[in-house]
C-alpha cells in the first residue's frame, strides 16, 4: 500500500509503500483507504509543532480517510448497513453513527452496545452527526441539508416517554423497546 511519510520537518511528504497490516488485536479493523484528507494537524506535523504532543519521525500521516472495511479482529461487531459518519461524545464514552440505511446510532464504547434504538426521523442518508460541545445532545444532517436534534440522556427519553404516554410500558412494549433489562415502572406518576 501507499503512505504519506514525513521523514524531516519543514519537506514535502514522500510516498512510499508499506505492507498491508492484518488484524492483530481482537478489536483491530483494517480499512482499504479510498480517499484521504489532508488536516491541520498533519500541516502542523510537517512543520514540527506536534512534537511536544508525542509526534516523532518518521512518521505517515493521515487520519481523515474514507474506505471500506476490509477485515476486522474476532472482537468486532460488524454492522449490516455503510456507516458514513462517526463521532465520539466529549468525553469519550458514546459514539454516534449514521448509516447509508438513514440510521442514527448511539454506542456504549466501553460496551460496544447500542443504547436504545436508532434515532429516528431522518429522512434520506446522513452527510454527518456528531454531538453538541457539551455532548448532551446529538446533530445529524442529511444530503438534502436537513438538520435533525436529539437528547442522548436516556433519563430524559423516560420522562418524555410518561409524557406522551402518560403510563409504563406494559412487559410486551418493555421487552421490545429495552431487551434483555429486568423490568420495571419508570414512570413514578403514572397509574396503570
């Protein structure tokens, strides 16, 4: 494969090949870049501000790719849709997804398990998603330049689920909506 290597500060970046690296750890995934982007961050690098952050050389740069997924380690869930954009959340506990299916995700990264279900309400695929600086709540956008907000907080979902429900969840709609937890009322005011 083709890599961007910056081998002195200050000179254009040689392309060179590098071996196709392979999986090594379960959590591994190895993308067939199709496109890269060239960011500040490797502006920066090539005139050596990033070496108080670690940078050393030589070094290839790159990190804004597109691609395709080649092959993933035993640990990774692969998802059955084209995911065409993905953010973390601030603190780097949730990532979002949005795939070619129209779907909004939110991950538990330490889990790696979906919270909840997709978002819904988007129409057409995403151009992108990512969260609020304060990570509280998540925007997406579609190809038609529309522009789609939710709260991530699942407390919050709750309380506007007894709103507009104005009782529990029966065991059926429990187990439908939130598999595998125990059930339980979460709507304190609500007579059933």
């Amino acid at each position: 494969m083709r890599a961007a290597l910056l081998r002195e500060y200050h000179r254009p970046l040689e392309l060179v090949e590098r071996p196709v690296p392979e999986p090594a750890h379960p959590n591994d995934v190895l993308v067939r870049v199709g496109g890269a982007g060239v960011c500040a961050t490797d502006l920066h690098a090539m005139d050596g501000l990033m070496e108080p952050a670690g940078v050393s050389l030589p070094r290839v740069l790159g990190h804004e790719n597109a691609g395709w997924v080649e092959e993933v380690g035993s640990g990774v869930k692969v998802a059955s849709e084209a995911v065409l954009a993905v953010a973390f959340d601030p603190s780097g506990t949730m990532l979002v997804t949005a795939g070619d299916d129209s779907s909004v995700r939110l991950i538990d990264v330490a889990t790696r398990t979906e919270i909840g279900q997709a978002f819904p309400g988007i129409a057409g695929p995403p151009a992108f998603a990512a969260f609020t600086p304060d990570g509280s709540h998540i925007i997406a956008g579609n190809v038609a330049n529309h522009l789609y907000e939710w709260d991530v907080d699942p407390t919050d979902w709750a309380a506007h689920a007894c709103e507009v429900a104005g009782r529990n969840f029966t065991p059926a709609e429990w187990n439908a909506y939130l598999p595998g937890r125990p059930y339980q009322a979460v709507c304190p005011a609500a007579v059933n």
